[in-house]
C-alpha cells in the first residue's frame, strides 16, 4: 500500500525578534508566497502528483535528479486512486506557524492536518490501483460522495503535527529546497548464474536518497532461453555494516518468480533510508545476486 505524508509533532519555540541579527528574524504567521508554494507542493505529495511537485524543487536539487527518475522512484498513482487521492488532497489544512529568513533561504514551521489514508483504507480498497479501477462509475461516485460527507459532518480521520521545510529564492519565485546533495547515494546492481539463460539490469542504476525517503527502483528480467525459468535474488547491500540502514521495504524477487522462454518482467523494489544512518556515510552498493531454481 502506498505510504503517504505523515509528519511529526515537534515543539514550537518562541524566539526573540530583536535577540536575531539583521536580516534574519521570525515572521508573523501569514499566507506569503513561500507558504502558498509549500501548500501546493504538499497537497501535490499527497495525491501523488510528481510530475507537477518536481516543478516547485530547487534547481539545486534537481540537477542531481531528472523528472523521470523523480516520478518512477516514487511511483504516482494511476486511474481512479488518483481521483481519490487529488479529493483527499483538498482536505489538507495548512497553517504558517513561523517564518525566518535568512536572505535567499527561508524556514517555514507550517502546522498541518492531513486525512489519514491509512484509516480509510477499508473504504479505497487498500489504495489497490487495480480494483479501484475496475469498479463500475457508480460506486466510484459513491465513494468520493463518502469522502466529501465525511468531511462535511468533521467525521474525516486526520493526522496533525508541524514540520518545518526551507525554500529557496530563486529569482522572483521560492522554490522547495530538498537538500539532496547531502542525501547518501545508492547504486544498484546485479549478478546473474553463467548459463543461467537470464538477463537482468536495474532500470536505474543510482539515486540520491535522504534519510525518511521512501523510493522505489525496478528490474528488468527476461528469460533469454527455450525453456521455463524460476529465479529469485538474494539481496546484497555494500559496505556489510551499513545494510541495516537501508531498509528493503517491499521486493517482488525475494520469493521465486516464474518466467516463460522470451518472457520479460519490470519487477519493483521499494527502500527507505532509516534516519539514524551515520553521518559521513555517502554511497551505498545494493547488489541483486539472481539464483535459478530449475
């Protein structure tokens, strides 16, 4: 199931606007531009939208990272879940708290209430993409009509909790600032059996990651001989001591997976950096080692 954006409830501080030196002071709550750009990147999070939310990262970030590689890693939603999610998205209640600038950078406490995906799980069908899809146009109705209900009667399950982000100025406009070049790299690999009659390649072969991402990368597979293949991986992370920090959340190689001669499969992977990853930590080698069980 997909993980949606929960955040944590951190303690607000009060700081003195004259303890601060020039240029650099706590604003006022208001709905200033950084916070508008932060309202609509979040509810962009929310429903899965990617491709638009990577419009509002700083260019920093995004020359060590393509819209592509953005989008696939983190896996939008398709079809009707995507409907879904967009009408959950305008429920988000988005508040400033503070404010501190800092010339070009900005620090912005927001307080945030977000409808809890997971406890309307029962209602979306485990965010299952296929099945939302396939129900008939009039229970997919009903279903959005729940939501809005629910809503309305304040019956909705919410998530509160601050957060503080930074934002970038650049030029006329605040853009998101992700930091990933602080982020550890990840690169993937993989080992296939001499004879084995199978090809396999990561369809990327490295990401950046900070510590709470979650993403999630594929294999391609393809049985190149005459005859059924059953493969499975053991999982292989480089430097050995480092593997528990990297947290393999979800595989579809780590149990036997049959092939048909010629066939070919993108299977997915889903990680996440554990936040306690040591620091001075800065690449991580993930190897696939294929085994074929026939």
């Amino acid at each position: 199931m997909p993980r949606f954006l929960k955040q944590s409830v951190l303690l607000v501080l009060t700081v003195a606007i004259l303890a601060l030196p020039i240029l650099f002071w706590i604003t006022a709550p208001s709905r200033s531009e950084p916070v508008e750009v932060l309202t609509k990147y979040l509810k962009l999070l929310y429903a899965r939208d990617f491709g638009r939310a990577y419009q509002l990262i700083s260019a920093a970030d995004r020359e060590l990272k393509t819209r592509n590689d953005y989008v696939r890693e983190r896996g939008p939603f398709d079809g009707f879940a995507s409907a879904v999610a967009r009408r959950l998205s305008g429920f988000i209640e988005i508040q400033p708290v503070t404010q501190r600038i800092d010339g070009a950078q900005n620090r912005v406490r927001l307080a945030l209430r977000l409808p809890d995906a997971e406890a309307l799980s029962d209602l979306v069908l485990d965010w299952d993409e296929n099945r939302l899809k396939a129900l008939p146009q009039s229970e997919q109705r009903r279903i959005l009509a729940t939501l809005d209900r629910l809503a309305r009667e304040d019956k909705l399950p919410m998530i509160e909790g601050e957060e503080e982000f930074v934002l970038l100025r650049e030029g006329s406009k605040w853009k998101v600032f992700l930091d990933w070049a602080a982020g550890v790299q990840v690169k993937f690999g993989t080992t296939l059996p001499a004879g084995g009659g199978l090809f396999a390649q990561p369809t990327i072969k490295e990401t950046i990651a900070r510590s709470g991402d979650l993403f999630t990368i594929g294999f391609k597979v393809k049985n190149t001989g005459a005859g059924e293949v059953v493969t499975r991986i053991v999982h292989r992370v480089e430097p050995k001591e480092m593997a528990e920090y990297l947290d393999l959340v979800e595989c579809a190689l780590l149990l036997p997976v049959r092939l048909q001669p010629r066939e070919e499969q993108i299977y997915k992977s889903t990680y996440v950096v554990r936040g306690d990853l040591p620091d001075g930590i800065k690449s991580l080698n993930v190897t696939y080692e294929f085994k074929v069980e026939n």
